[in-house]
C-alpha cells in the first residue's frame, strides 16, 4: 500500500479490491515472495548446513493460568478461529487485526458478547500487525491470514516474544521455512502450525490404532487435498482477492499440509523418521482458465491473467525408513471433497472418504467399518470434549479440538503437539514439488530442519 493508504484507518474496500487487481497482474506492492528464492537455492537450503541455537523439541510452555491471545486476520477462517477461542475456558482475547476496519469491529464485538472486554483493534494498513506483536499482555499471537504474510507476522510475533500459531501452510519457500526454524529456535518460541486435519476424528482414532500396532509395520501412505474451489479462486470477496495469483506464478502443490499432516503423525516423521526426498509432475493447466472464461465478464482484469499451475499436481514422498506417501493437490476439477487419508502396513489397511479398513485376519473378505475400533481406540479429546466441538461445527468439530488442545497444552505446561520442525516439514513439499516440475519430475531432497534429531523417538 502507498503511505496515504497504510495510515488511513478508513481503507475502503473498493480500494482493496485494487490493490488485488494490481497484485494479481504481477504488480504486487508488498514484495513477498512466491517461492523464486529457492529456484537458486545453496546446498545450505537442502542440506539445513546450519549453525542452531538449541533444538526446540521437547521444550514445554511455561504454563499459564490464562492464555492471552491476539488474533492477524479476523476474515472468515480468523472469525472461525476467534469463535472457538471464544468457547475455550481460560483464555482472554486482548487484540485483533485486520486490514479492513470494519472485520476488526466485527471481531471486537463478538469478543466483548462474549463477556470479554472489548480488545485493542488494529486496522491501520499492511503493518499494523507490529504493533499488535509488540504488546505486553499476549502470550500467543494467532495468524490467519494470505500465504505470502505468514511468515513476516509469525517472525514478528516470535521476535516480541510470542508463542505463534499460524494458518497453513507456514511458508511457500525453504528460504521461509529455515526463517521459522532459526527464529523459533533463537528466540525460545513455539511456532505452531494450525493443521486442524490432525485434530478430525477419523485421523485421531487411526493414529491411536496405529501407536496400538493394529496396522503392523507401516510401508506406505496417500494424502491429497482435493476440493472444487473454482467459484472461490475467481470470487471478488474473501480468498478470491489473493489465493489466485499463486496459480500466476507457481506450479507445483500449493496447498500440501491438509492431507500430509495426520499421515506424518501415523508415520513418527520427525519422530523416529524424516521425509528423505520426493518427485512431483504437474498436468496441464486447463480447468481454471476455462471456468474463468465461463463466468467472469469478457471485460474484467481477471482475463488477462495467465494461469501455470497444473490443474493435479502429483507427487511421490520417500522417508529414510523407505516408507513411501503419495501426495495430491487438485482444486481445479469437478471432483467431491477428500483428502485420502490412507495408511497401510504389513496388518492392514485403512482408507478414508469414506472410512473403511481391511486387517489381515478378518472374517469378512472386504472392507468394515471403524466401529469395531471406537471404543478402544477413540481419542480422549474426542470423547471429553466431541459434543461441544460437533456444536461449534468448525469443519465437523475438528477446529475446537485443535484449539481447545492447544490451549490445555499452555495451561498445563506441555510440549505441543506439533512444532516448528513440523510446520516447516509439512510444508516444504510445496517449493520442493515446484523444483521437481521444473525439473521435469527430478529428485529432490528434503531438508533436515530438526538438524539431525528427526530419527530419535520422542517420548
């Protein structure tokens, strides 16, 4: 934004809308990045030849009789967010920001409706978010907002010694993701990545029946993020004034972490193995070209856009164990939601949408159900905690979960579930799979980011 517009809290929206226009026709004014630092790469951004400051796995929170929290971006997943927040005992929302003043009102309303005084609203251009970080009463600052503004607001919030929990994925670079790992580490800060597919139901069940070695030894994996958001990407509103012009400029799998994310946790990645390398081939872009032209104006800006992203990018994940995951990307085509969520090992299988197993041994020559499984192997989250998650409706309840976990993770002084090193891990598939297209389905190799401590079981 131009200084007249940071400083004028009244931004209209006519004027965000162009300034996305702008960004979208490759006249971006903020200067981040869509993953070109890694096309010239050194050995250091592959390797993680690093020097650290001391690892964060197994560090704790301190503890915290309430947790006060600030929120970046309070659009429809912030608001989703703040929702749940709400509804979580013991935790006291002290700020909120967001580019658009009335969001931020929005939000200050529903906190206060909540019984909570009305928290501090920030609102006053691209980098009011600084002045948020740079409270005293907050120990975790949340972000939910575009991809290319994670990681400057993460790094911010953790400079001002903040806890961090951001929306996923973390970063679009390996550059960004060793920017989290090294912060984090230096300044003694948890940086969490918000992948509530973890915290579903299905995916905590089939972990727990995992760790009780109902699938044998596990060999292989599938994961996907499959969902028809074409109506969305060329939308005047919400994310169809930025998550777009990612498909100008990249071509690979830019949205990873959704699927990856629980079959990594089935897999002890960075647990007692690592993702090694991958290789990923894109198809042709056609379907959002041809949607766009089907329903936007013959005379909008949006024409002149030229789409590189392959409409199903498909790529091939390798651990140091020889475990193998097949990872998806596709939002382009006609297709139903699903995110595969498959694992399989030398006892059995199970494979979701919809969830169904098969363990050697069984009576039946075809797929069961879960239910045989349920009330051994049901999440303890779930059960305390399922009925009030199941009302919020966050994605089927998983989103309070996640965050109520979070929280109690806080308050009682424990390691999170997930770390910097996952965030940064689950992530990189996103510029690795870009590298290997270019490269015509290349090899590629995945950084350590834990800096050799991923192979040793955690306790």
């Amino acid at each position: 934004m131009s200084e007249e517009q940071e400083n004028n809290p009244k931004l209209s929206r006519r004027d965000m809308l162009k300034t996305a226009a702008l960004a979208g026709a490759g006249l971006g004014l903020t200067g981040l990045g869509w993953g070109k630092e890694d096309a010239a790469a050194g050995p250091e951004e592959i390797t993680g030849a690093r020097s650290g400051s001391g690892s964060m796995i197994g560090e704790k929170f301190q503890g915290y009789e309430s947790v006060r929290v600030g929120i970046i971006g309070v659009g429809g997943r912030g608001s989703s967010l703040l929702r749940d927040l709400l509804a979580v005992d013991h935790v006291q929302v002290n700020a909120v920001c967001d580019i658009v003043p009335e969001k931020v009102q929005r939000a200050q309303k529903a906190v206060v409706e909540a019984g909570q005084k009305e928290p501090r609203g920030y609102s006053r251009g691209d980098h009011d978010f600084e002045n948020l970080c740079k409270r005293d009463d907050l120990d975790i600052v949340y972000i939910a907002t575009p991809w290319d503004w994670h990681v400057p607001m993460a790094l911010s919030g953790m400079k001002n010694g903040k806890h961090v929990a951001m929306e996923v994925p973390a970063a679009t670079t390996l550059k960004d993701c060793w920017a989290l790992v090294d912060t984090s580490e230096q300044t003694r800060r948890h940086c969490i990545m918000l992948e509530n597919c973890c915290y579903g139901y299905n995916e905590m069940t089939v972990l727990n029946m995992v760790r009780g070695g109902v699938f044998g030894e596990l060999t292989h994996g599938e994961a996907a993020y499959i969902h028809n958001l074409r109506s969305l990407l060329i939308a005047d509103e919400g994310e169809g004034l930025w998550r777009r012009f990612p498909h100008t400029k990249r071509n690979g799998n830019l949205y990873p972490t959704h699927g990856l994310g629980p079959v990594a946790r089935y897999m002890d990645v960075n647990r007692g193995d690592r993702f090694d390398y991958m290789v990923s081939i894109s198809s042709l872009e056609r379907g959002l070209t041809l949607y766009r032209d089907a329903h936007v104006p013959s005379d909008s800006p949006k024409r002149k856009e030229k789409y590189i992203c392959g409409d199903i990018n498909t790529s091939v994940i390798r651990t140091v164990k020889g475990r193998t995951i097949m990872l998806q990307h596709d939002i382009i085509n006609p297709r139903t939601y699903d995110r595969l969520n498959m694992i399989a090992g030398t006892k059995g299988t199970f494979r979701d949408y919809p969830p169904r197993l098969y363990v050697d041994g069984q009576k039946e020559d075809d797929w069961t159900t879960l239910d045989a499984y349920k009330a051994q192997y049901e999440d303890p989250l779930w059960t305390k905690e399922g009925e009030i998650a199941k009302k919020l409706g966050g994605h089927g309840g998983m989103d309070f979960i996640m965050n109520y976990r979070l929280i109690q993770c806080m308050r009682d002084g424990l390691v999170p579930d997930m770390d910097v090193y996952d965030a940064a891990a689950w992530s990189a598939p996103g510029p690795l799979s870009e590298m290997s297209v270019a490269k015509s389905g290349s090899s590629m190799k995945f950084p350590d980011f834990t800096r050799g401590k991923a192979m040793q079981p955690r306790t």
